[in-house]
C-alpha cells in the first residue's frame, strides 16, 4: 500500500491498520506514521519494540522527533535502565545538532529525577494525612505514598486507609498502600476498592508482591524459555510485574508456575510480533486472561 493511502487511513483513524501496512514499508515518514498510531491505541509496549525494530529508518529522517517519544514512553513506564540504555545509543550516535545535544544532556537530569524523585522533605505528619485523606491528584498521592518510610507508621496509618477506598485515583496507588500495610504487618481488617468492588481483608496475613516460591519459579521459567531471546526474555519479565501488581492483593504464587511462564512467553511474543504455533488451549486461554488484566489497568499519569 502506497504512503498517501496508509496517510487516509492514519487520518480517518484506522490506526491497527496504519500499523499492519507500516510494517510492509521502507518510509521513514510511513514509519513514523505507524508508531503514532501504536501511541495512540495506547499499545506502549508494541511501540518500544517497533522502535527497535525500526529505528535505524525512523532515525534516519527523525531523530530528534524519535529520541523524544521513546523516552517519553521509557519514563512514563518507568523503564529507567532501558532509558539510561538508549541515552547511551543516541549519544554514539553522530551530531545532529545543538537542540539534540542540549535534549540528551537534559535527558541525564530527567532520568535521574524520575528514578529518584527527590521528595519534599519538610512535609509535617498532618500534611501527609491530609493529602492521603483529601487527595485524588496521583502525582502528589504518589509523591507521599513513596516518602511514607520517612514517618512513623502508627503516625499515618489511619489516614493510609482511606487510600485504598479511594475511587478517582490510579488503582496501582491503592494497591501500593495496601503493600505499605502489608509490609508493617498491620494485623487489622481493612476495606479496599479491587476492581470496582470493596473487599475485606487483612493484611499481615497477605504475601507482598513479587516474592514467594511460586513467583521466583516463573522467572526461572520465563529465562529458561526465552531462549537466550533478550527482547523476548525483557518483555515478558515486564508482563509478568504488570500482571503481579494488577492482580493483587490476589496472590501469584498460588497460580501454576508452567502455566503462567507459558502464558507470559507466548504474550510476550504478540507484544514482540514474534510467531508461535503453541495449540495448547489452556495456555492460549491463560494468555488472553492474562492479556485482558494487563489491558484493563490504564496507564499511570503522573
């Protein structure tokens, strides 16, 4: 399909299809065409990996246009040492101009920062209560959720509750709130909104995420499965923390570790438009689920 066809279909807003035959051209301009349209069907992971698999063509006519959205879509994902790592890939790259430079330096501090956030310190106790009581802005909500190690637990605990019923605000703040009780062992029935609906439990009773025997089995399973496939192997170690997070407090561990790393490796491979003849239809039906929870949690403005 010719560029000023693959254009009428980015402008009517047929943007899987943009995508399809972007994949077929050698344009630079139809290139770019394609990961717009990834970004704005809000497939973030589909757009790292078409980066890499385009770059060299997107970079060749747009550097500075591509340099800016991939890290954009780094940070707002929080993919810092994949950031640290394509900073590194832009600067062996030859001058371009004063404006790249000047955007590549700047890139050192953002990067920094965004990993690092330097919190405010000189918050009082009655600020930080009042913030998790009142606030449903997620940057600030987000800013203190990360600062609570700072404070005495027993000294925010109450206010921390309201948090976890909150409903105008990203539920992966909630669910970092209620991994902040777990953490302190807080022996009490709590309430907390998981998906749509409020639930009671306790929460020193509760595994935190991202540990126990189960899940250390899968990681070994997703290394051992990617086949010494970096790309393959990266995706679906992301998959598997997004999936971690936004099915807790429901803990993975009592999930099937085969079962999961299988499910995690063929959908990292979608993400990674890597083929795969898998007819199991168990793992086929674990992989949509698996798809579906990913899918459904939006991301997290800041």
């Amino acid at each position: 399909m010719n560029k000023k066809m693959i254009k009428t279909l980015f402008d009517t807003k047929q943007y899987d299809l943009v995508v399809k035959y972007s994949k077929e051209s050698l344009d630079p301009e139809v290139k770019l065409m394609g990961l717009s349209a990834l970004l704005l069907l809000s497939k973030e992971l589909d757009a790292l990996n078409y980066i890499k698999e385009n770059f060299d063509i997107l970079y060749s006519k747009y550097p500075l246009k591509l340099m800016r959205v991939h890290f954009e879509v780094l940070l707002k994902n929080r993919l810092f040492n994949d950031a640290k790592e394509a900073l590194r890939v832009y600067e062996a790259k030859p001058y371009i101009s004063q404006e790249a430079e000047e955007f590549m330096r700047d890139m050192h501090e953002r990067i920094e920062k965004e990993e690092h956030p330097v919190i405010k310190n000189n918050l009082s106790i009655d600020e930080v209560c009042e913030i998790l009581e009142t606030s449903t802005k997620n940057a600030e909500l987000s800013n203190v959720l990360f600062s609570l190690q700072n404070y005495n637990f027993n000294s925010y605990v109450s206010s921390l509750l309201n948090v976890l019923i909150k409903k105008d605000i990203h539920p992966s703040l909630r669910t970092y709130a209620l991994i902040v009780l777990v953490d302190n062992k807080y022996a009490h029935p709590v309430s907390f909104l998981s998906k749509d609906k409020i639930i009671t439990l306790v929460p020193s009773e509760i595994n935190p995420p991202f540990k126990g025997e189960v899940f250390e089995k899968i990681v070994k399973l997703i290394n051992t499965k990617s086949k010494q496939n970096v790309t393959l192997e990266a995706t679906a170690f992301q998959l598997l923390n997004y999936y971690s997070m936004d099915i807790y407090p429901v803990d993975i561990n009592k999930e099937d570790p085969e079962l999961v790393s299988s499910a995690l490796i063929l959908l990292a491979k979608d993400y990674i438009n890597e083929k795969d003849d898998c007819t199991d239809k168990v793992i086929l039906d674990k992989k949509e689920e698996i798809r579906k929870i990913i899918d459904s949690t939006p991301s997290l403005e800041l």
